[in-house]
C-alpha cells in the first residue's frame, strides 16, 4: 500500500556520513509511488565519502530509489556541492534516470525552477576549502549529536539538534538563510517563474516571497539529518513533508492507495554506476 503523489523533491541527504538518516529516508521511500522524483542536491556525500563506512541502510535508500525507477518514476539527481564529481555527467540519462544541473517543471499552477543552490553560496564560490572544513565540522557534531541522543532517548527524554539550536541562535547565519532565500527569490522573479525549488541550506520552508518586481513562492526540501523533511506537489498543491516515526510503525490505512507494478519495468543498475563513478 503506497501513496501517489505527483512530484517529489527531497536533497540533503549526504549518504556515507554518521549524520544520515538513512533508515527514515529508506521507510519514506518505501511508503511513497511518485510519478517523478527530483534528488536536489548532495545526496551522496563525495567530498567525505568512504568506502569504509557506507552501512546496509545506506544502501536501502539506493535500492529504495532504483525499486521507484523499475515501477515507472522518473528520477532526476541534480547535483550539489558535496556531489559535484556527478556534474561531469550533466545530461546523462538511462531510461527514466536523469543527472542534471537544474531543471524546469511546468506544472499545472505554474513554472518551477529547481536546482541545489550551491552557486549563491558565497563561501563555495570563493573559499572552497573553507567549506570543506565546515562540512567536517558540522559532520563531527552530528556524531556527538548522535551519541548524546542515544543517551537522551535511553533516559526517557527526546531528541536534541546542537546543530539547529546553533543555526537558530548566530545572528549572522540567520542572516545567511535570509540573504539567500532573497537572492535566489530575485532571480527567480526576473526569470518569471511561479516556484524556485532549492536545498544546500538544510532549512525547509514553504513561503511566498514579495519583491517590488513581483512574486514568487520560495521553497526549500530541508534534510535527511536534522529534519527529515521533502517537498511534495500533488493535485495542484505543495506541502512540506515531516517525517514522523509513529506513522510508519502503525498497520496501513484502508484509505491507502494500492499501486500495481506495471508488467514491463526498466531495471537500472544505479549500484554499479554510483561504484564507478566513487
């Protein structure tokens, strides 16, 4: 029994890294059939990629997307920052698989534009190694978030974000978030788009932004660290999905759609192509 929706965007992912969380992402996948599904940005961690670590729910959430691939999505991975080795394979397709830079929807209520949004980060743009080193940082507090987490839910108590009570509390990354979302609004505005469709800042949001040259809705998919969130358009509408573990521990709903497996499937091998590409 899987739900139907029409699109999906979720980014942010960073498969090889102690903070993914695969196994939310894994479930979610599995109680979804999306008509297409958009992989915006750093699905795959390559600047802190590992052989060495690369666990079993990792690889569930590669066979989640490639079991969606074989029943008829069509999935577009649009690169990031932390994926931009794929960027060298901009254009390449294998049957409903698309590796792209960005790309354009033209939805019933409207023009969409999606792309990661790396490229209105002015520390990628100039201090590259800078960023690098954060995406260590940030990555080494998840592990001590993790840790302190396991030990929070033994005691009883709920989960804590040391990242998220950070971001929330520097007023100069509050800012950042602010400046960006205005940036890529502008830009989106002036190339009359209805929606502009981003990840990177692991923040997610729905919300319309006005300007003196119009408006347009801004939205971001978030994470699959902290937040565990996607975007998902369906019958003319966008909401923000929040993954909540309760809901995939419950028997099915009758209310839910069961979707038959067509008779003729495209099977892609995204293993091996990923294993080479790594």
């Amino acid at each position: 029994m899987k739900r139907l929706v029409d699109l999906v965007v979720l980014s942010d992912v960073h498969l090889g890294t102690y903070g993914c969380r695969a196994r939310e992402l894994s479930n979610y996948l599995k109680s979804i059939q999306p008509k297409e599904l958009v992989l915006n940005g750093d699905i795959i961690d390559i600047w802190q990629f590992n052989k060495r670590y690369f666990p079993k729910d990792h690889m569930k959430v590669i066979k989640a997307i490639t079991s969606l691939l074989s029943k008829g999505t069509k999935v577009y991975y649009i690169t990031g920052n932390h994926d931009e080795m794929l960027r060298r394979f901009s254009g390449f397709q294998l049957g409903d698989f698309h590796i792209l830079n960005k790309k354009v929807f033209h939805l019933e209520t409207g023009k969409a534009w999606i792309f990661h949004g790396d490229v209105f980060d002015v520390t990628m743009k100039h201090s590259k190694w800078l960023a690098k080193l954060g995406g260590k940082g940030y990555d080494l507090l998840i592990v001590i978030n993790t840790i302190a987490n396991w030990f929070s839910e033994k005691l009883g108590r709920g989960r804590i974000s040391f990242s998220k009570k950070v971001k929330d509390s520097v007023k100069g990354i509050v800012q950042y978030v602010t400046s960006f979302e205005e940036t890529v609004a502008n830009i989106a505005i002036e190339n009359k788009f209805d929606y502009v469709i981003c990840g990177h800042i692991h923040q997610p949001k729905i919300k319309e932004i006005l300007t003196s040259k119009g408006c347009v809705t801004y939205l971001n998919s978030g994470d699959w660290i902290e937040n565990l969130t996607s975007l998902e358009y369906h019958a003319g509408t966008w909401s923000l999905f929040e993954y909540d573990e309760s809901e995939f521990i419950k028997a099915p709903k009758s209310s839910d759609v069961h979707v038959q497996e067509p008779e003729n499937t495209h099977e892609l091998d995204l293993e091996a192509f990923l294993g080479e590409v790594m």
